[in-house]
C-alpha cells in the first residue's frame, strides 16, 4: 500500500458504535483526529518549529495541538519522547525491524484539552526492506480512571483481522474478559480502524461463532493538515475532545438509567503494561 509522502494530515469521519449485547444500543457522530509521521516529523522539527507549522503545534499550546507526554509512558521531549518509548516496547517485546515511518492515528488537544479513548501506532519497516511494509500496530487505550494499557499487534498487514484477549477495564458495562477483534485498513486518503469485543477466547474451531458483543470504529477520510483543513475541523467541532467525554459519561447513564444495565466494579489495571496478540492468529493460516 501506498500511503504517499510523508506528511500530517487529518482524517475527517465518523465515531461508530453499536452495542449488540445484553440490550441494543447504538450511535454515530461525526468526529475528526491527526494521523502524523512521526519520525520525519522529528527530523524536520527545527524547519517547521520555524514555520510555525502553520497554526497547529507539536508539544506547544495552540488551537489544536500535539503533545508527545499524551502517549506511551509520558516521558518529555528531552528524553525522546514518545517515539522513544515506542521504539523501547518494541525492541523489548523482540521487534527489532520496525525502524521505518511511525504514524501516529490519534485525536488531538484542542484549547489545550485531550481525552484519547484509543490512539493506534501503525510502525513499519524501513523504505528499502520489503518496500516499508506494516510491521507492527501498537493499541494504546486509556480509560476515564487514567489508566492506560497497550496491546501489540505483530505482523499485522491492512484489512488482516487480528485477535488479543481484553485485559484491561473499559466500561463499567462489560466486564474483563471475552477478547478484541482488530481490523484496520488504509488507502491514499482513507483510513478506517475497527475494534469488536466478543465472547469467548478467541480460539478453537468455534472461534468464529463465538458471539460479538460491542463493535466500534474510527473511520475518515485523509487530507494535508494546514491552515485550511484546521480552521474547518476546529470550527465545525469547537469543542470535539471535551465532547468525547461528555458522550461517554451521556451514553453511561442511558445504559444504567434507561436500559438497566448493572454496573461491574472496576479490577485493578493489569500488572502488564503491554499485551501481546492471541498466537498463531486464528484469522490466519499457520
């Protein structure tokens, strides 16, 4: 897959999730979030800090912003930041190859205010190693406690579905268990990333009967982030971060109040700040 030279750009699409079990509960709205390059975005930092990166800013405060502290380990700028901590994950879970584009598919600060649910690092190979093909995606998830919990999927490739047990507590609505089904997929100006939770182990002959229970995605349509796409996603959705939360804590209290369903206390985060892919992938041959 081509994915073109280098550039941030922003994705301008649609929030999508429906609920499937115990009750139906369904919704959709429009939304928007950064898909950035990080390692030429670091290498042409001091050109564009010059620039003044024509009205967004990285790790400064501005209308839409981006801060590395927001991922990974939260490590500053003078200790490498989050492409540092990245590049350490995967060395140490023996990824050694991932040394190409880093692109980052994230929502952003806006007025200087952030909550990321989910953020995804699709980490390729070199230019010049199987063309810099995908190579691994980081899911970094964050729940409205502050905790966060990554989920590493190696040797992914665009449209693959690829399957990890649910370690960590999302909703007060489900509780820990079952397993993730990932999909993403990725052309020259579109982008999509599906998440489904589903019941069982994710494994066996019946894996695939095994019943979905939520289905979630993030989807939208690329374009070059500059002044223009800015102003439109900055004033089409003044408040669209702050939003996110409101809508999270909104649909809560439909499900509790209106649908009844019972709330599970939440576990403590899991001693592993990393987990790993169901193995072999049940999706695909061995």
């Amino acid at each position: 897959m081509n994915t073109g030279s280098p550039v941030a750009m922003l994705g301008f699409g649609q929030v999508r999730h429906t609920r499937l079990r115990p009750v139906l509960h369904a919704f959709a709205y429009p939304s928007y979030f950064l898909m950035l390059p990080l390692r030429s975005l670091k290498r042409e930092a001091a050109q564009a800090e010059g620039e003044g990166r024509k009205g967004w800013r990285i790790n400064q405060p501005g209308l839409l912003s981006f801060f590395e502290a927001d991922h990974g380990d939260g490590r500053p700028v003078a200790q490498g930041g989050a492409l540092a901590w990245l590049d350490e994950l995967l060395q140490r879970e023996g990824i050694h190859d991932a040394t190409g584009e880093a692109w980052l598919h994230c929502f952003p600060r806006v007025l200087g205010y952030t909550f990321k649910p989910v953020s995804f690092w699709y980490c390729h190979r070199a230019a010049d190693d199987q063309g810099g093909a995908l190579r691994a995606i980081v899911v970094e998830v964050n729940n409205t406690f502050g905790e966060r919990h990554c989920y590493l999927l190696d040797a992914p490739r665009w449209g693959a579905e690829l399957r990890a047990d649910k370690v960590f507590h999302v909703s007060p609505f489900f509780k820990v268990e079952g397993h993730y089904r990932f999909r993403f997929m990725r052309s020259q100006d579109r982008c999509i990333a599906r998440i489904d939770l589903c019941e069982g182990d994710g494994k066996g002959a019946d894996a695939d009967e095994q019943p979905v229970l939520l289905q979630t995605s993030l989807s939208g349509r690329l374009e070059a982030l500059n002044a223009q796409t800015l102003r439109r996603a900055f004033w089409r959705y003044p408040v669209m971060t702050l939003g996110v939360l409101v809508r999270i804590h909104l649909h809560a209290w439909q499900l509790w109040r209106k649908k009844k369903l019972p709330f599970f206390s939440k576990p403590a985060a899991p001693q592993a700040f990393v987990s790993r892919q169901l193995s072999p992938n049940p999706a695909e041959p061995s």
